[in-house]
C-alpha cells in the first residue's frame, strides 16, 4: 500500500497555521489587556496625584484667606502696629505648613512644565513677603489667592489632560512681575558692589 503523504502534510500544515493564528490572537489581545491595564494604572495614579495636589493648595488658600490686614496697605496707629507686625509674622511662619505639603504632592507630577509650574508658584507666594506690591495697590492676599488659582486651575487642566495650560491670571501676572523686579533689583545690587 502506497502511503499518500499529502493528506498527513495537508492536517499537519492546518494544525501549524492554526496554532499561529491562535497563538498571534492570543498575544494581541495579552497585549491590549496590558496596555488597558497600564493606561488605567497611569490614569488612577494622575487622578491621584492631582486630589493630593488640590487638596494641598486649597489648604494653602484657606490660610491665605485667614491672612492678617496687610499692614503696607494701611494706615495703621501706632499702638496697633505692633500687634499688626505681630499677627503678620505668625501668619507667615505658618504658611510655610501649607507651603511645604504643596511642595511635596507636586514633586509626584510627572509632567515636567506642569510641576515646574506649580513649584514657581509656590516660590512666589513664599518668597512674596520681600516683594514690593505697593505699586499694584492691592492686598498681598488678594495676590496670592489669584495665584493658588492659577495653580489649581493648571493642575485640573493636567489631570484633564488638555493641550494647553491655562494663561495664567492677572493676579498671578502681577506676583510674578513683582518677582521680576525684586530679581533685577538684586542682580544691579550685586553688579553695583563687584564693581565698587
């Protein structure tokens, strides 16, 4: 009896190609499971992230809000002066509580600009004490709560995952402005005394 080979080759070559095709099935849909899994661990830590920096800003600005009258914007007596001064040098020390928790949930946000955002606005708000804000006529309050809004507004938009960040205020602008002089002010400072 002749052996028809071609019919063991024809069921040999069906079971090779079917194994390849459930074999490439089965590793495309793995590797969607994967990629659905990693998108949603990527999207839970986000939302994550952006609760732990919202919660650390809008603590920052309940402290704000509590802030003392700014005594470079009143007329205040002389009696009353100190206990002014005193109010307003407790208010700042303790800002630093509310800076530094900020601080730390921003270091989680991976996107560089946005971090990088959020912790210049922090700087500016701890470092607005030094600024001249005189000429802008308005509460350093009134400053660093439009800022805190800025950066709660740029940390949503992150977390929507928009295209854009969004222009920051004019409050934001005004701080920022300030900080800009104070910084040229201190580089002419400096060029003054290497040159005397």
């Amino acid at each position: 009896m002749v052996m028809d080979w071609l019919t063991p080759l024809t069921g040999l070559v069906g079971v090779v190609a079917g194994a390849a095709t459930s074999y490439a099935s089965t590793h495309q849909a793995q590797k969607q499971q994967l990629a659905d899994a990693r998108l949603a661990r990527e999207e839970a830590e986000r939302a994550a992230v952006a609760a732990a920096n919202a919660q650390a800003l809008t603590a920052l600005l309940g402290h704000i809000r509590k802030a003392p009258p700014d005594s470079s914007l009143l007329d205040v007596p002389s009696g009353d002066s100190e206990e002014l001064a005193a109010r307003e040098e407790d208010w700042w020390k303790d800002l630093l509580e509310y800076i530094e928790p900020a601080q730390v949930a921003a270091l989680e946000v991976r996107d560089v600009e946005v971090r990088t955002l959020i912790v210049e606005g922090l700087t500016l708000i701890h470092d607005s004490r030094y600024y001249n804000l005189g000429v802008y006529r308005r509460s350093r309050e009134w400053l660093l709560m439009g800022t805190v809004h800025h950066l709660i507004a740029c940390v949503f938009a992150w977390r929507r995952d928009d295209s854009t960040m969004p222009e920051p205020n004019g409050r934001y602008k005004r701080l920022k402005e300030a900080w800009e002089y104070e910084e040229e002010v201190r580089r002419i400072e400096a060029e003054e005394r290497e040159s005397a």
